[in-house]
C-alpha cells in the first residue's frame, strides 16, 4: 500500500515540472511513514505516571524478564518464591494444606476495652450461620485439625459459636494474640482518614510472625523448624512462642495417598487480607484494597510444592439475607448506611 501510494502521486506531479514534483515528492514520503506506521502492530504505551507505579513495582518486586507483562506496557511480573515458607528441597508430603479463615461476626464498636466490645445480636446470628456452613464444609472423611483463634473477645465469641456446630472432639486452640486485629503494612494508596504509621510499626511484625506459623507446606521430617510450625500458634496463648522440637508433626509415608487437612483460623479483617497478600507473594501493602464481611470465609490452599491458590475470599453465600451482610457497622455493600440491627 506504501508503494503504490508514492507510484500514484509521483506520477500526478510529473507534468507540473521538477519543482513542484520535489514538493509533492515531500509530501508523498510523508504520506509513506504515516502509512507504514499504521499498518504496524500497535503497542501499548506507559505514560509517566505509569513510569513511576513501574518504578516502584519493580523496587518491591523482583522482576522476571520472560514475563509477558512487559509488551503490554504494564510493570514486568515478579517471579515466585520457591522456598517461601523455608522448606523448599525437604522430603515432600503427600499432604494439601486448607486454611480457612473466617472474620469475626459484627460486634459493638466504640468501646475503649476489649471486654465491651462484643458480638452483638445479628453478629451471633451470623456466626450461627457460619458454624452450620463449616459444618457441611469438608469433603467425606476429612475432618477439621483444630481451630485457632484471636485473644480479642469478638473473634473467641464467634469461634465458640461456630466449634459448638462442628464434630466433638475438633481442638480449639487457646486464643492467641499474634492473630489480633492490627495494621500489618502502611496501605497504598493511603486512605483519607489519619494513619498512625506507628501503629504499623507495631502491629506489622506481630501479624508477620502469624503468617510464619501459619502457613507452610506440609513436610514428612517430624523436626520443623521455628518457622511454620503448628504449636507456634496452637501453644501461643498470648504471642509468645513455643520449641518446635519439644512439638513434634507425625510423619507420613512417601507412599501414602494424597491426604488434605483442613485448620480454620477465626480472626480480623486486616489480618485476613494481610494473610492474602503474603500468601500470593503480592505486595503487602495491597491488603486495604481486599474486602472482607463479617463472618466471610476465605479459603486459601497450599500444595505440598507450595504452591498457594485462594479457593475463596469473603465469601458470604452461607448468610441467609442482605439483612445478615455486615461490614463492621456498615449495612450490605451501602458504606454510607449504618446497620439498623445494632
């Protein structure tokens, strides 16, 4: 198409002298680029403000040169973590883990001590809810391990209702203040209310240290390490931390069938959607961009490579009505209309 439109409008000019064809001739080469340049593949292009999110994606994330993120314009996609959980290269289990972490029903906000702040009515009804879903939640044959909680009243009031739906004789580890609400990372973007960043200091290294005992893939060798352990969380009553040794995992069989097993862990929003990010090895500072409703189960799988997959996030099917949805005081999906069942 570029040759013949310089054949054709060469061929015009040639009567009107060497002059004029040079002019036209000019206007033809332009022509020429601008037809060359659209029927060229078109790529996408990063504008300055995108310049500077890619800068800082590829501070906080390594980059992967094979990914194909970057012929799109976009920043370049971070590789995986293969020994994430420190346990890459151990004798593999056949075992899937299953986290599946339920926040807290609604409770009375406002108050300056824990005591008070309690479940109210409808957020015991949604913890009702809750225990009979997780009652019918597990494949046949499988059964819960045990059921951690937080030291703050609303979470331990909400994993007593759901433990009294489940099969007798499920362990409900004793509450456990690595697991209470906090701030794990500043957020980006900041929200518009005050952020005390001291907060964050205090609060972030404490709900890293839950995820550490948290989540790992399952191994075959009885001598964990200090990290991802489960007595870290099942003998932490208050935060503190108990020798994995003294703990002991039974092993299992290089030739044992593929098992799952099944920890449900009652906590906090912000802890919830910290656990997401880390889980994903996405930037920790995402966590306020997730939403998580009372009593919303969120289900996060880790294979025995380890490999983390999110089965679900929030999910509230399990609550009856709009009546039931509740985001802290905040009726259904309305931000700006309080609930009417405080």
């Amino acid at each position: 198409l570029a040759i013949v439109t310089v054949c054709v409008l060469q061929s015009m000019v040639r009567p009107f002298g060497k002059l004029l064809g040079r002019l036209i001739g000019s206007g033809a080469a332009g022509i020429t680029a601008v037809s060359i340049t659209l029927l060229r593949p078109q790529s996408f292009s990063v504008c300055a403000e995108d310049d500077k999110t890619q800068k800082i994606a590829s501070d906080v994330m390594p980059v992967n040169p094979r990914g194909s993120a970057g012929s799109l314009g976009l920043a370049p996609t971070a590789t995986w973590n293969d020994d994430w959980d420190c346990r890459e290269g151990r004798d593999k289990s056949n075992v899937t883990r299953h986290l599946v972490l339920v926040r807290h029903g609604q409770y009375v906000e406002g108050g300056r001590e824990d005591a008070s702040m309690v479940l109210t009515e409808l957020g015991r009804h949604q913890a009702e809810l809750t225990g009979r879903r997780l009652a019918q939640y597990l494949p046949e044959g499988v059964e819960w391990k045990r059921i951690h909680q937080s030291d703050m009243i609303r979470a331990k009031e909400t994993a007593e209702i759901i433990a009294a739906h489940l099969p007798k004789g499920v362990p409900l580890s004793k509450p456990n203040a690595l697991l209470n609400e906090g701030y794990p990372a500043d957020p980006v973007p900041m929200p518009r209310s005050m952020w005390k960043r001291e907060d964050t200091w205090k609060d972030a290294p404490r709900i890293e240290a839950a995820f550490r005992a948290l989540f790992y893939r399952a191994t075959q060798s009885k001598a964990q390490s200090r990290r991802g352990d489960p007595g870290l969380v099942s003998g932490a009553a208050s935060g503190s931390m108990v020798d994995a040794a003294s703990v002991g995992v039974p092993s299992v069989s290089a030739t044992a069938p593929a098992t799952h097993e099944y920890e449900l862990v009652v906590c906090h929003g912000n802890v919830i959607r910290y656990f997401i990010c880390r889980a994903l090895q996405m930037p920790p500072e995402l966590w306020l961009r997730w939403a998580v409703f009372n009593c919303g189960i969120t289900h996060i799988c880790i294979s025995p490579a380890g490999r983390c997959s999110i089965f679900a996030v929030g999910d509230v099917g399990h609550l009856d009505s709009v009546d039931a949805l509740t985001y802290g005081h905040y009726h259904g999906y309305d931000m700006t209309r309080k609930s009417s069942r405080l």
